[in-house]
RNA sequence: GGCGUCUUGGCCGAGUGGCUAGGCAGGGCUCUGCAAAAGCUCGUACAGCGGUUCGAAUCCGCUAGACGCCU
C-alpha cells in the first residue's frame, strides 16, 4: 500500500491559503488540518480570519476553534494532536490537506521536534520575574553557567529564547541542549508543499483591504469583549493588541487601525522569511489555477 | 516685474566650516513548546552648477523650484 500525502499549503497572510485549501480539499474529496496558531480559540473569529461558515461547511475542518483562549496551548501540544489527527484521517483518505501561515506549526508537523518534558508553568512565571525585576543579564547569566553550549547557539538577546532553555534545565536539571537530537523525523506520509506568493505590493494591498474588511465586520465590538483578557498569551495577536491600546487610550481608532496594518504586513514578511529558506516548497503565483496545482500535486505524489 | 524666505535619504527632522544626529516607513535575517510571539541587523542624504578654503550640507555667486510680501 503506498504513503497516504498530506498536502500542505503556506503562505504569507491573506494571500489565498484559505481558499486555494478549500478547491483542491473539494477536488479531492478529503479535509483540512488548519496549522494556524490563533485560528485554534473559539473566542476570536473576526481577527484571526477564520474560514466562513460556508467554507467550513464546504469541506470538514480540524483545529479551527477548537480550544478556548483559557487553554494552554502550544507547538508541542499540536504536533501531537495533529499527527494523530493525520492517521485517522489517512484511514480513510489518500490525500489530506494542512494549511497555515506559522512557519514553526507547519514543521513540527511535518519534520518533528525533539522531545521536552512538560515543565511547570510556575516556573516560566519566576523566570519572568526574574527578567523583569533584575534584566536580561541575570538570565543570560544563569544560561552561561547551566548550559554553555545552548549558550553560545542561542540569540542571547531574546527573553523568549533564554527563558525556554531556562526551565528546561530548572525543571530538569539537563541542559535545554541535551535534549536536542537534531534527527530528521520519518513520518508515515508524503509530503507535498505548496506555497502561495504574490508581488509584495501585492500581499500588502490584500493586507490592507483585509484590514478595512474586519473592521466593518465587527472586529472593534469582538476585541472590546475579550479586553479584559489582554494578558492571556492568545490576545498577543495582531489586531487585538492594537485594539486593546485604543480602548486603554493609548491609540487613537486611525492609529490603531493602522498599526494593524503594518504590524499585519511586518508578520507576512517573517512569514516570507521562514518559508523562503525551505527548498521543499514549490511556489505558485496566487493567481495559479486550481487545476494546474492539482495537476502538480497529483504528479509530484505519484513518484 | 521687485523684494524676501526656504530647498537635507521614501517621509518627518536636527545640524551655521572638519568628528558622517535621530525618528518613522521600508528591506534583510534568526528561530525546537509564548511563534500573529520574541529578538537581531541595514541608510554617508544635503536642489543643480560654479567659486572661496587645506577642508562646505554649512560661506559667496548664478540657475531652478516652493512659499510669502509688494507693485
């Protein structure tokens, strides 16, 4: 019996991902792992651009507002809970569509992260104490002692970063380097990648519209409901901060609808930037007919 | 037509003879559980031409453009 392929489709914000995932899941006859990490909360729908309720009914979805924003959620959980996913799907499909703009979802999936245990939230918080009562030096400091090789790897100027290998060894007493193996993951399945793409003045101006859309769908009324909530790790999302900021008086509604903007248009140049450096993708302008990427999707799985 | 003021990188903006402000926008990049996050990094521009000077964005002249006032 041959692999089952998992069909993956990435792509800057806004190019088309949803669509294009939605015709070749259709012509298929299969469904859809959405790899999106803010698609995931039931609680936003407006900002985060999930598919319409026509889309959804078109092709059946997984991973979309599944979850609430109360929930911890995070690149491990997924992996697990998608590759599982994508063996019961490929029981009775030959082909299954992935789509999704974060670059680090979308690998995990498909080439695997190594192992971490599970460490306490309690000491991620401590570790942001630290940060913030004594500065990054205390952490960099911490890191050279506990673990010099990750050290010496590591962008030593990212909190984000320190702090990971940080409870790892706190809550291991192992060094965060020890536990990468670095081996290339088999999986059961193919893999085909599409990326989606498009002139950059382009991108920005779907940005920009897309932008204008929300706002006149509501995206102001759907913010001000999870306001309160500004700190859960979810709301750390382009469209809500910069509401959040405006409601707080920080912002005026221009600015904030055009910080919106330009923080959207900076995402899908590090979106670009992540997916550039992967040779696996095969790039289609997103005018592309459905048909010529199908046709590319059925002979790059036929070999 | 006359007189005066102004002209700095995509934008804003400091700088009044030597030591290449700064901000914004934009570009490039990093990335193994916060990832729509977090972080790193990139600009020798002074309207044009000529002159003074060892040296000019800074001084002088002419030209062009903008603005203002006068006739």
């Amino acid at each position: 019996m041959p692999k089952p392929t998992l069909i993956c489709i990435v792509g800057p914000t806004a190019i088309g991902k949803t669509t294009l995932s939605i015709a070749i899941a259709n012509a298929l006859e299969t469904e859809i792992i959405s790899a999106d990490s803010r698609q995931f909360y039931k609680e936003m729908s407006i900002g985060t651009a999930v598919p319409s309720s026509e889309e959804l009914a078109a092709v059946p979805h997984h991973f979309i507002q599944d979850r609430s924003i109360f929930d911890t959620y995070s690149v491990g959980d997924f992996e697990r809970d998608a590759l599982r996913k994508l063996e019961a799907l490929f029981s009775r499909h030959e082909y299954v569509v992935m789509v999704g703009g974060s670059g680090l979802y979308v690998d995990a999936v498909l080439k695997g992260l190594d192992h971490f245990p599970k460490v306490d939230p309690g000491i991620r918080e401590a570790l942001n104490e630290k940060l913030d009562a004594e500065g990054i030096e205390t952490l960099q400091q911490e890191l050279q002692e506990a673990d010099p090789t990750h050290y010496e790897r590591v962008d030593v100027q990212n909190p984000h970063r320190l702090i990971r290998a940080l409870e790892i060894y706190r809550a291991t007493g192992k060094p965060y380097s020890s536990f990468l193996k670095s081996a290339t993951t088999q999986r059961s399945f193919n893999t085909v990648l599409i990326g989606l793409t498009a002139d950059r003045e382009i991108v920005y101006e779907r940005i920009n519209k897309r932008v204008d859309i929300m706002i006149e769908q509501g995206l102001i009324e759907e913010a001000r409901t999870l306001h309160q909530h500004l700190d859960l790790n979810a709301l750390q999302t382009v469209g809500y901060r910069e509401l959040f900021a405006y409601f707080d008086g920080t912002l005026s509604k221009d600015e904030a609808i055009s910080e919106i903007k330009k923080n959207t248009r900076r995402f899908a140049k590090r979106q670009g930037t992540w997916f550039r450096k992967n040779p696996d993708i095969q790039w289609f302008d997103h005018s592309t007919a459905v048909a010529t990427i199908l046709e590319f999707i059925k002979t790059k799985s036929a070999q």
